[in-house]
C-alpha cells in the first residue's frame, strides 16, 4: 500500500508539513499564477489513505495561506480583514475537483498517472474557475455563450501557468515525498 494511514502520525505530520509549506510558498514572490495549488491536491489525494484528509488538509493550507494574501499583499483590494470572500468560491470548488481528480488517478503513484492528473487538473481547475468568473464575477462578460467564451479566452494564459505550475510542483512535490520514503522508513510503502 502507498498511502499514509491516519494511524501513521509521523506520515500525516510530514505530509501535511509539505503540503503547508508548498501553500505558503505562495507569499513568497513568484512568476504570475505559478503557484502549486493543483499540485498540492493531487498530492494530498495520491497519499492520505483517509478521503476525508485528502480533501480537508490540502483545502485548509489553501485557506490559510489565502487568509495570509488577502490580509497581507492583497489587502489593499479589500475593507478590513478577510478570512473569505465571494471570489474564492469559484477557486475552492474548483480545488476540491481537482482533489477528486488525484483520488481516482493516484490511487497508485506512477510518473504518467501524474502527469494524465496534472494536465487533466489544470484544465478541470481552468473550466470551473472561468465558469465562476462569467457567472459570478465583476468582469463586464454577458451571461450569453459568448460572454462564456470570452472568459474562457481571458483566462487562457492563466491556464497555460497553472498547467506548467501543476507539472513543475508536481514533480518537486512527489519526487521530494519519495525520495524521503526511500530514507525514512516510518514513510515507506507497506508491503502487502
């Protein structure tokens, strides 16, 4: 078996201390949308044994280190202190599919079953963000098909980042988690 069970608690504490380092990592200056939010789903789903922890600690190191940003660098673009805001509901939906992707192609870690979900994650997370974004958002796109269409080409180049992001973190973050698995053994598969 690959996954880290919940009894593990050396595992869970050592994935989810990357999965948090890898969200902070966004406070730190960066390229333009290259961020590792998609890789962080598809590694917390390829390694938690529990669905619920593949789903609650990546989305909640999303969280807090949206909480950091909005506060911090993006204060200015807010009243007050936020812990959310309505335009990040497109992006958490959009996580949360993206963890669902991780979970039915990882169930065994291999190279081109994580690059199928790195692709197949970006462009999930791309469709259902723009989507949020025509639908909900504050950019003058008309609720027609057109306008849907529009927001699908605006946010092009933001696809094009984060499908680069997901495959660059996405080989850091589980090449780093098993080369560890190779030297510490309480992180090592168990063998059937």
């Amino acid at each position: 078996m690959e996954k880290i069970s919940s009894n593990n608690r050396t595992g869970v504490i050592v994935l989810s201390g990357i999965i948090l380092t890898a969200a902070l990592s966004r406070i730190v200056p960066h390229g333009w949308n290259f961020t590792p939010l998609g890789a962080i789903a598809l590694f917390g789903s390829a390694y938690y044994a529990s669905r619920w922890m593949a789903f609650l600690i990546p989305l909640a190191s999303l969280w807090i280190s949206d909480v950091i940003l909005n506060n911090t660098i993006h204060a200015a673009y807010s009243e007050g202190f936020s812990l959310f805001h309505t335009t990040m509901i497109g992006v958490y939906i959009a996580f949360l599919a993206v963890t669902a992707i991780g979970l039915l192609l990882l169930q065994k870690v291999k190279l081109h079953r994580v690059l199928v979900a790195a692709v197949s994650g970006a462009v999930v997370f791309w469709l259902i963000t723009d989507f949020a974004s025509w639908l909900w958002g504050h950019f003058p796109y008309p609720k027609t098909l057109a306008g849907l269409l529009a927001s699908y080409a605006a946010g092009f180049p933001f696809f094009l980042k984060m499908l680069l992001s997901n495959l660059v973190y996405s080989a850091v973050l589980f090449g780093v988690f098993e080369l560890l698995r190779r030297r510490v053994p309480v992180l090592a598969p168990v063998s059937k």
